[in-house]
C-alpha cells in the first residue's frame, strides 16, 4: 500500500511537472522592441596614486593603469593605455596582441558635469563601430575621477529571445543579443554557463517570483556579478528583462520584448 501510494505520488509529480512546462507563459519565441528598451553605461574612475587610476567599467572588469599613454597590461591579456592630453582630455586604446580593439577620446565639459567619449570599436576584419557616448557624473566633484552614467547607446532592433522549457519547471534562455543563453531550474542551485562565450566559472541560479515574475541571479567564479528581473504583462503578450549588476545604480539594461 505504501508503495503503491509512492508511485502515484511519482505519477501526479509528473504530470504536473509536464503541464507546467507545456503551459508555462514565458516559453515562446520574442522580438525586442527598441523603443521601449533602454541601456545604460556605467564606469567609475579612481585615484590610485600619483597619475595612476583604477578604471571599473562593469563587476569584475577592473583596470589599474597609469595616465603615462603606454601599453600595460589589462583584462582578458589585453593592454590598455591612457594619455592625458590634459585635465580634461584623455586618450583611452586598449589592444589585444598589437592590435586595436577600441579607441575613446575622453572630454569633460567647462564645469566637469558631463563627460564625452568619442568610442570606437574595431572588429577582427577592420569594420569600426563608433558610439559617441554622453556620461552624467552621478559621483566626484572635478576631473575625470568619479562615477559616470550614460544611456547614449541605443537598443538595435532584430534582438530575438526563445524561452522553452528545461526538465520540467525550469526554463532555457536563448538570445546572444541580449547576451543571455542559460539553462536554469528554478531550484535555488548554481548552473554553470553553457553559452561558449561566457567567462570561466560563470553559473546562474534562479527562482520563480510568481507566475509573471522570475529572477535570475549571475555569478562569476561564486561571486554575485548582477541579477535579472523577468516579468511578462498581465495579458502575457509583453516581456520586459531589467539587468543590475551589483555596485551600479541603475539597471544596465532594460529590454522590453513582444511576443512573436
């Protein structure tokens, strides 16, 4: 009898697993929708001593240089370079193996508020991509040390994400647009990245809000980088991705995808 009454437990664990994921209101295919998207760019600068400066551009993506204009090295075994052309104008390269992956022409304005960067990036076959970002400083008081917001950059439409489900209750996310290609059990339990392109040690974990609502939580070699807010509309036609990474003020992104 005992044993009987396991097995139709097993059996009702089953089917609900199977309904849930065949009824699970974020599986689907879904098309970003630039105007109502948003990024922001955060960066910090710090003094380290005598023209030397700590550059945090995103958790984990720390570089201490000093303002000499030489090649030193960075993140990733790049080199990164900064010349101060004078207090308000910095020249920023950073290079991989000789070659250049992005140039920024930093220039504060005449009361130091507002930072302009002629960005640049250069891709393996030559093509350039040039962003003219506009930061607002959040933090300090002059020069170039302090905190600095921007949200130049705009949404490029064509970002797609397919949800499907994953052994039962739990969810895949696929979109290298959004950078997102995880495989997540709604459990509380680390799962290491299975996107090719992530950083070594990289993992997420996840749990369900409620019914509309899920949040996801990154973390690089164990350590809490940012986290995701997913939340679908009332009508479930709509769903909006809010990414904060941990020590920013503000959302890195915002997505807001309609249903394909």
């Amino acid at each position: 009898m005992i044993h009987r009454t396991f097995q139709l437990l097993l059996v009702g664990c089953l089917v609900t697993g199977t309904l849930w994921a065949a009824n699970d209101p974020f599986v689907g295919k879904w098309k970003v929708n630039p105007a109502k998207s948003k990024l922001n760019d955060e960066m910090k600068v710090e003094a380290a001593g005598a023209n030397k400066y700590i550059l945090t551009f995103a958790p984990g993506a720390v570089d201490t240089v000093v303002a000499d204009g030489s090649d030193q090295p960075a993140l990733q075994g790049t080199t990164l370079s900064v010349t101060a052309k004078g207090p308000d104008n910095w020249v920023v390269i950073r290079k991989m193996k000789g070659r250049t992956l992005l140039t920024g022409y930093w220039t504060l304005s005449a009361d130091g508020k507002t930072l302009n960067d002629d960005y640049t990036e250069f891709a393996p076959d030559g093509k350039k991509t040039n962003i003219p970002y506009v930061y607002e400083r959040t933090a300090g008081s002059s020069g170039f040390t302090g905190t600095w917001d921007s949200d130049s950059e705009k949404v490029k439409p064509g970002i797609e994400l397919q949800i499907e489900p994953y052994e039962g209750d739990g969810l895949s996310f696929d979109s290298r647009g959004a950078d997102m290609v995880e495989k997540i059990k709604f459990n509380g339990n680390d799962y290491p990245a299975v996107d090719p392109d992530a950083s070594p040690g990289s993992a997420s974990s996840g749990r369900r809000v409620n019914e509309r609502s899920v949040d996801i939580t990154e973390k690089l070699k164990g350590e809490i980088t940012g986290t995701r807010r997913i939340e679908l509309s009332r009508d479930l036609k709509t769903l909006t991705m809010s990414l904060h990474l941990v020590g920013q003020n503000r959302p890195q992104s915002i997505l807001v995808f309609d249903r394909d």
